[in-house]
C-alpha cells in the first residue's frame, strides 16, 4: 500500500483527520483562488468535449444529478431573473432581425426595400406569397410565420416556390384585402 492509498483509508475513516484536511484544503484554495481558477479554465479550454461528454453522460444516468443541476439553474435564475428576462428578450430581438435581414437580402436581390412603394424600413417590411397562398403554404410547413417561417427558408436554403417577394405590411394588406395595392391602382 503506497502512501496516497494510506492517506485516502485515514481520510475516509479517521474524522480529526478528515477535518485537518479540509481545512488546509480551504486554506490553501483561498490563498491561491486566482491560480486554481486560471488552471481550471485552462484545462477546460483543453478538455472541453470530454468534460462536457462526461457531463451529458452523468446527467442522462444519473437522476440526483439531474435535480442537482436542474435546482441551480432554478435557483440563479430565480436570483437574476429580471436580469435575464432583459437579456434574452434583447438577444431574440437582436436574433430575429439578422435572419428577417438575412432572408430578405436573398429574396430582394440587392437593396432591402418594398416592391410596391419603396419603403425601406425593415420593421415595416414583410414577406408576401405573390400567388396569396400564404397562409395555405406556411400551414403545410406547419412553421407558421415570421422567425419559424424564415427560419424554415434559410434552412431550406431559400425555395423558390412558393414565389416570395419583399412587401411593406400596408402594401401587403392592401394586396391582400383588396386584390391590388393602392399604390398600382394610381398608375
């Protein structure tokens, strides 16, 4: 039996022991919490896949260790939740208007704009389905609209059916309410 082994045999049954041991443990992890925090990031940095593969493994065989992690994620969210609510809505809002750009910037070849009247506000432009199918196509996906539905088109690497242009939503009213935009009746 080698040292280490002797030390782990004490440790697990002499408790004077155990309680040394822990207190020099905490010592020493608050003398030194820099230097331990930078060693364990880096090995993390290192280790990364195989740390995390042995984490989806713990959690999907081990039912306490699932509680465990699921109480600390209730517990800091209940700690930051304004903080969070804030954040998310912010980065799903940041997240929706780079796939509506990058959606729109496909099917509008070049300049981001209303095909009817030339808005070029982007919160004021929508999607229009030129054969008005719309709601049939997007209930065939069964994505529904807006993010699932440019979702769906940037995953599909833009279809070309259904024909799809860039309208501004009172153009795309009008067409649909009334069969033709205002602004093409005037001409």
């Amino acid at each position: 039996m080698n040292y280490n082994e002797r030390r782990r045999i004490r440790y697990k049954n002499d408790s004077v022991y155990k309680g040394y041991c822990k207190k020099r443990c905490d010592s020493y992890r608050k003398h030194n919490r820099e230097d331990l925090l930078m060693k364990k990031r880096l090995s993390y940095s290192i280790n990364k896949s195989e740390v995390n593969a042995r984490k989806r493994l713990r959690y999907k065989e081990d039912k306490k260790f699932r509680e465990l992690c699921a109480g600390r994620v209730r517990n800091y969210y209940e700690r930051n939740k304004e903080r969070i609510i804030k954040r998310r809505g912010a980065y799903q809002q940041e997240r929706y208007r780079r796939l509506k750009l990058l959606v729109f910037s496909h099917y509008c070849k070049g300049v981001i704009k209303c095909g009817c009247c030339g808005e070029s506000e982007i919160d004021f432009l929508t999607l229009d389905h030129t054969d008005n199918d719309g709601a049939k196509h997007r209930g065939s996906l069964g994505c529904g609209s807006g993010f699932r539905f440019y979702g769906y088109l940037k995953n599909n690497n833009y279809p070309q059916k259904p024909r799809l242009t860039i309208l501004c939503f009172n153009c795309n009213m009008a067409k649909a309410h009334h069969g033709i935009c205002p602004h093409k009746r005037k001409k």
